[in-house]
C-alpha cells in the first residue's frame, strides 16, 4: 500500500502540520501531475489493476478529463453517499471496509497495488495501517495558501530513501517551481 501526496517545502512547516495544496501541481508542475499518474496506473502484468482509495472531497475535487484511468478501480470513502458516484467502482465506509475489499475474493487476485490519493484523515489511516510500506512525497518548493493539511508522520518509522527505483531523485523545475520527489519506506 503506498500514500501519495504533495508537500511543501517542509521548512515553510507549522505546527507541525505539512500542507496539500489543492490541485497546483496540476496546473504548475504538469510533469508532477503525470508522473503521479504514472505511477498510480503501473501495473507489473496485463489484466491487474491498482485500487486507488479516495476521500469524498478529493474525489470530487479531482480535474476534469484525468478519468477514467487505465489498470484503476476506484473506491470513495464515504457515510453519506449511497452508490458509487460516476467512474467509481465502489464506496466503503471505512478504510479498513476498503482493505477487506481488496484482500477477499474476487478483488484479492485482481489487485496489485492499493494507492492511497487522500485527503487528510484517509492518509492518516493509511499511515498507521500495517500494509502501509511506501510514501511517495513530492516536495513542492514554494508557498502557496491552503486549507487542507497533511498529517505528519513519524520519520524513525517510514525513512526518507536516497535513490529509489523508477523516481529521479534530482531537483527539477518547471514554470518557476522547484520539485523533489521523495520516497519514504517503512522500517520493518
Ligand atoms: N495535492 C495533493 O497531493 C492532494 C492530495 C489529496 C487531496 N488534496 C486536496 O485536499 C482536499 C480534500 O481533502 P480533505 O482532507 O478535505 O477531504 P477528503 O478526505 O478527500 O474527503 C473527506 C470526506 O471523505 C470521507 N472520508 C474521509 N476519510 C474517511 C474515513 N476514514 N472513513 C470514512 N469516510 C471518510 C468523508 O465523506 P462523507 O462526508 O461522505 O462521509 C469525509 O467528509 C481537496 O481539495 C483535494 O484536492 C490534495
């Protein structure tokens, strides 16, 4: 199970807290955006597919024409809503309803990688879950207004990683902005 955010530059920190903010690299930092989709879409052989687990707000708040994604199925936490809105496949409850989805049959032999997108208290959850192994953070450098924070996490437990397969590890630039992704493992 991996969590995937953004973050800015955690010298910018408050309280502790670290910041998502809403959608700018998806208009800022396209290269960002579509290495996030690379990786929320890789599967290893024809016919897996990833389940991606969405808080109702990030669901909603996603950018028109990035669904329907290729090897995905889709599950929306939620206690208010009934069935699953448009190009969802399911709705859960609870984050531990959705891990039961994916570790029973007929999703179990289906599922490669569960891909946490948030938002906050969905990260925390997944955080603190035992099949939580990997973060994929991009560290945004810049300062933006948000609203919407992500929770911190201890770093003696998921350790920053200083290469990691398949993500560059330079610092790259576009349209002003500086970016860094990182990868954080849990130590067993
Ligand atoms: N840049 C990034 O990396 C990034 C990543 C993620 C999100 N975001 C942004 O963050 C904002 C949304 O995040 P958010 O934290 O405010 O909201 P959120 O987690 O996306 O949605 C909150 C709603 O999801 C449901 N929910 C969340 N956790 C749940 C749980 N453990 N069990 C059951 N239901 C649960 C509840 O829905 P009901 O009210 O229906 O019960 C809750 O009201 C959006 O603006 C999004 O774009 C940015």
């Amino acid at each position: 199970m991996c969590c995937d955010i953004c973050e800015k530059n955690p010298s910018f920190k408050q309280d502790g807290t670290y910041v998502i903010f809403p959608n700018v690299t998806n208009l800022s930092c396209r290269s960002e955006f579509k290495f996030f989709l690379d990786k929320i879409t890789a599967v290893s052989k024809p016919g897996k597919k990833n389940l991606l687990v969405w808080g109702r707000y990030t669901w909603f708040s996603c950018p028109e024409g990035v669904l329907p994604l290729a090897n995905t199925l889709h599950v929306i936490l939620t206690k208010k809503l009934r069935s699953p809105p448009e190009l969802a496949d399911y709705i859960c409850e609870d984050f531990d309803e959705a891990i039961r989805l994916a570790s029973q049959p007929p999703l179990s032999d289906l599922i490669e990688t569960i891909w946490v997108i948030g938002g906050t208290e969905v990260y925390r959850e997944a955080m603190e879950h035992p099949w939580c192994d990997l973060i994929y953070l991009t560290d945004i450098m810049a300062d933006f207004d948000c609203d919407v924070f992500f929770p911190d996490f201890d770093r003696n437990i998921y350790r920053k990683q200083s290469r990691f397969p398949g993500v560059p590890h330079e610092i790259q630039e576009e349209n002003g902005i500086k970016f860094q992704f990182q990868v954080f493992k849990k130590m067993c």
